[in-house]
C-alpha cells in the first residue's frame, strides 16, 4: 500500500475528489496519510481533519525564501515516509531539492491542456482568464508529473472541456473542475499506487 501524502493551499475540492474516490475503493493499493497546507486555516485542512488525515500547516510566509521552503516540505514529505506526493492546488513553486528527493514520485493538477496556459503565474483563476482572452473553444485539466521545469513535466491523462459563450473565468474554472480535475486526479493517483505508468525517453506512459 502506498502512502500518499497531498499537498494543498486552499479550498481543497480536488483533495476531496482524492477522499471521495479512496473511500469508493477507486485508488487502488494506496491511502492518504497526510496533508500538507502552505497556508494556516485552508480549509483542504478541515476536509483532512473531517476525514481522519493528518493535516501538518508549514507556512509558506514564515520562511524568508524558496530554498528554505522546499528543504522545509522535503523533510516533512520524508518524515511521513511519502511514496506519491500530489499537488492538489498547491500554489508554490518548490526548488529541485524536493524533485530530486521524489524523482516521478510527484504529481500536479493544472487546470487547463498543458503546454497552454501554463507555467509560472498561470495558476487559480487566472489560467481561466487567459483561456477567455485567447477565445479557445476547448480547454480543460492535465495532470502530470513534477519535476524542475514548471508545469513542464510528463504528462499523464488529459481531458478537454469545452468553452461556452457567455463564460466567466469561474463558470469555465467549475465545469473544469467537475468535468476534468475531480476525474483525472483520482485516476492518475489510482494507476500510480498500481504502478501502470511508466516513464520512457521522458515521456509518461499508461500500460
Ligand atoms: C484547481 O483548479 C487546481 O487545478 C488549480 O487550483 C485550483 C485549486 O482548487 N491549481 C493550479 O492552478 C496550480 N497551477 P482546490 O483547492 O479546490 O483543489
């Protein structure tokens, strides 16, 4: 049984798909052993906490840079014995030290069809805002691998979305969530725990 260890700084909806999808039986041969918020009173920590999790707080403001940070994370994610660590809106940037500690043991949700709209300030509801401005008809949510290079590492599973008229920057983050993120997330996390991906000239691979 894998340990899966989740990584969080707000409302927590996609931890909770996580949740939801573990106590359905879905996450084959893992179980979330804690959560970790970047932010004091997040309330992905309540849902942690609702749910029996172990939820640990390192903030990312009592820290005066990056590297402190992540060496901060990296102890925490080592000390909790992590064998995935998923990013489920985690909203730092975290240095090397963490992907050379969980090498392809780490993975991100980002909400939209990556290599759009992604990488550094292309996060929350602004990846939304940027789809509208650019007037793509179909966007969506990837979930792949981290690694050093932001929202640049394999991708895993993908699933489009369509953009409808009259859309705002939250109808098309909601109908993202719903019809992708909430989806893609537990089924990645699932065939991880079952080892079915496998990464070949540093691409992913469903088997
Ligand atoms: C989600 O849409 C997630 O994909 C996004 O933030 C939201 C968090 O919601 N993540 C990023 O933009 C990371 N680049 P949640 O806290 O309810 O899961």
């Amino acid at each position: 049984m894998k340990n899966i260890v989740v990584l969080v700084s707000g409302g927590g909806t996609n931890l909770q798909a996580l949740i939801d999808a573990e106590k359905a039986g879905n996450i084959k041969n893992g179980k979330i052993t804690c959560v970790i918020s970047s932010k004091e009173g997040a309330y992905a920590l309540e849902r942690a906490e609702q749910n029996g999790i172990k939820g640990i707080v390192i903030p990312r403001k009592a820290y005066p840079d990056i590297a402190s940070y992540t060496r901060a994370v990296t102890d925490a994610l080592l000390a909790e014995k992590a064998d995935l660590v998923v990013y489920a809106g985690f909203m730092t940037i975290l240095d090397e030290q963490v992907t050379k500690a969980f090498p392809y043991k780490m993975m991100n949700v980002h909400p939209a069809l990556i290599p759009s709209f992604c990488g550094k300030g292309f996060y929350g509801l602004h990846v939304h805002e940027a789809a509208l401005a650019a007037g793509v008809k179909l966007s969506g949510a990837t979930v792949h691998f981290v690694t050093e290079v932001c929202d640049g590492g394999p991708i895993i599973i993908q699933k489009a979305v369509p953009v409808e008229n009259g859309d705002t920057p939250e109808t098309l983050q909601k109908r993202i969530m719903e019809q992708a993120e909430w989806k893609i997330l537990p089924e990645a996390v699932s065939l991880f725990c079952e080892e079915r991906i496998e990464i070949r000239d540093g691409k992913a691979y469903v088997l």
